[in-house]
C-alpha cells in the first residue's frame, strides 16, 4: 500500500497544518501499517529536521518503534554540517534504532546525507533507495 492510499485509514497527515513556526516536511503516520512516511522540501537543515522530529514526539499517533520512509528526492539544497549529523543521529532522531528506515534519494548529495544517517545509526535497518516503491517493498508494506 502506498502511503498515498493510507490516508483512508484513520492516519494522521501534517499536509496542510504547517504550524506557525514552518517545516519543509510534509509527513503522514499509517498506524496500520506502523509507518511513518516523510517527504522533505527543496531546501533542508538541522533546524528543519529538528521541528520534524518534534512534531513527532508530541503527536499522540506516533511511536518510536514505527518504520520510516524518508523521501529526500524533492531536496535541491542541504545544509547540514558533520557535527549536526552526529547530533541528528544522537540527540534528535525520535526513532528505535532497531527500526527499518528507507531514505529515497535521486541525487548524490541527498544519497550522502542519507548514507552519513546510515552510518551513525543501525546500517543494518537503514537503507537506501530510488523510487517510493522500492522502499515500501523492503519495509514490507
């Protein structure tokens, strides 16, 4: 199932409600299918991924014990540096390490960042791919 086709099923979405302080992340949580699909805009920091990780922890929908789909291919421009990735992956990152994520990338610098995540995390649960699909097949959804 798409996480298009989710949102008939009782899921929470972040499309339209962006919140007075601003996100470049569109995300929708399928509690069915214990998922969370993120889809980040042209330009990304720290900061926006910051506000993305809290939302998260303070919707009641959420579980850090939920897979992810992070969809990176609509980022043009990324800003992070080597010591914010250490933190991401630390401090911030609202997900189990034991979880399944997938980054979908269609660049090399998106494939980087996605790549650097794998690293400082569990690379074993984190993969990387080129299409949605792709990645929805090796969550298992």
């Amino acid at each position: 199932m798409s996480h298009g086709d989710a949102r008939n099923q009782g899921v929470f979405t972040s499309q339209g409600r962006t919140p007075p302080w601003g996100t470049s992340a569109e995300y929708v949580i399928n509690q069915t299918n214990r998922l969370v699909v993120v889809k980040f805009g042209k330009k990304l920091t720290v900061g926006d991924i910051e506000r993305y990780a809290k939302l998260l922890q303070l919707n009641p929908s959420f579980h850090p014990d939920y897979a992810e789909i992070v969809d990176l291919t609509q980022v043009e421009e990324l800003d992070l540096q080597a010591d914010e990735f250490l933190r991401l992956a630390d401090e911030i990152d609202p997900f189990s390490p034991e979880v399944k994520r997938a980054f979908v990338v269609r660049s090399s610098v998106q494939n980087h960042a996605a790549r650097m995540h794998q690293i400082l995390r569990s690379p074993r649960n984190i993969q990387i791919f080129h299409s949605i699909e792709e990645a929805e097949r090796w969550i298992g959804t």
